[in-house]
C-alpha cells in the first residue's frame, strides 16, 4: 500500500519523511513536493490552484502504476487531496482507497480570501512555523515567497459545486482545540462521497499532526488496515 502525502501551505514534502520511523513496513510513504520548496525548490511557483492539481496529478500517476494507495492531505494539501481526487474520478483513472482528508473544512463551506498583509499573522495563529524562522530576517526571507505563494492559490480556489461524489471512503482528521474546525462542519465531508466517512478527533489546535506524530501516524494506519 502506497501513502501519497500532499504538503499543508508554507511547507514541504521533508515534513512527512519523520513519518517513515513510525510506519509499518508494509505501507510505503510517497511524500509529493510542491514546486518552489524542498527538492523543488527554485521550480517557479504555481500561479493558480488549477496548475498545483494538475501537477500532483502527473506525480501521482506516474507513481502508483497500478498500484493500491492512499492519499493523505493537511490543511492545503486536504483541499488539493480532494480535487486531486476528483480529477482522477473525472479521467476514469485509479482512485485511492481511501482519503485522509485533515485540518480542513469542506469546500462546500465558502472560504475568506486571505490578504497578503495578514499572512504572517494567520500563520503566527495557526502555529505551524517557529517563532524563531518568522523573526529571523534571512530565514523569512526564504519561506515567505513559498508562503505567499500558497495562501495565492488558495485564494484563487473555487469550488466547483457541479463536482461528483467519489466513490472513496473518507477519513476526517480534526483537531478539537482548532477553531477553523468545528465538528459539525468537519462531518460534512460526507455530502463529497458515495462511501463512508468517517471522523477522527484530535486533543490539539491546527497542527495536531506536528504536535503528536506517532499518534497521528497511528490514526492513519488504524484507517488504511480498517
């Protein structure tokens, strides 16, 4: 089983890669990078939501060949999990599994376009990012652009409401202290899928999947073996 992992905004591939020590050795972590970060870093960033899905398309289907896999995405990397998914489903190609879809309300939900003055901010709420890297000069100076750039295509998102439901059983992550979450919101997830749905609940804000990894790495082998 394949575990396909899509980056949450301001990060990279590299965050998922602490995952490996935790999982059993039969599930095989495929982290997929984002352009502009990590081994990408340099690659031009992506100008619209559209041109990030299409790109994790041509990875994920290069990768899985057939093979039986899972698609995990935080945050972002839920939002583009999903259309990911939907793409997939809209070229008649192999769907995941199952998709873990975590730290993200459904689209469904109108999103706020967030201005490129309050990104730091959110991001400082949010809780992410060290302190230490937004207050340092040079290291800003570094992660800012990835971060614009991703809070860009994320205010470029639409929603389209003419989408299918999949035909993929659902995994909701949430955490119980993280306010863009709240719980009845997060269960309906379940209005996007033909299949089950389920939700799991974290005792943590946002980046629950940082604060506790062996548990949130539990959680995701306890869906893919259910």
């Amino acid at each position: 089983m394949k575990l396909l992992c899509i980056p949450y905004a301001g990060s990279s591939a590299y965050h998922y890669w602490v995952w490996k020590r935790h999982l059993q050795t039969d599930i095989e972590l495929v982290p997929l990078e984002l352009a502009g970060r990590g081994s990408r870093y340099g690659e031009p960033f992506y100008t619209t939501f559209a041109d990030a899905v299409n790109d994790l398309y041509q990875q994920a289907t290069e990768c899985v060949q057939g093979s039986e896999y899972i698609l995990f995405g935080h945050s972002m990397g839920a939002l583009l999990a999903y259309e990911l998914a939907v793409m997939l489903h809209n070229q008649q190609l192999q769907l995941p599994v199952k998709l873990i879809l975590s730290g993200k309300t459904p689209p469904i939900y109108a999103h706020s376009p967030v201005p490129v003055d309050e990104i730091v901010s959110r991001t400082r709420e949010l809780g992410a990012t060290p302190p230490e890297v937004l207050d340092d000069s040079e290291l800003f100076r570094i992660f800012m652009p990835i971060l614009e750039a991703d809070y860009r295509i994320l205010n470029d998102y639409k929603f389209n409401v003419m989408n299918e439901r999949l035909d993929v059983d659902f995994s909701i992550f949430y955490g119980t202290r993280d306010k863009s979450t709240p719980p009845e919101h997060m269960a309906n997830w379940k209005t996007l899928t033909r299949r089950s749905c389920e939700l799991y609940s974290f005792q943590s804000g946002h980046f629950f999947i940082n604060d506790d990894i062996k548990q949130t790495v539990q959680c995701v082998q306890q869906v893919i073996f259910s």
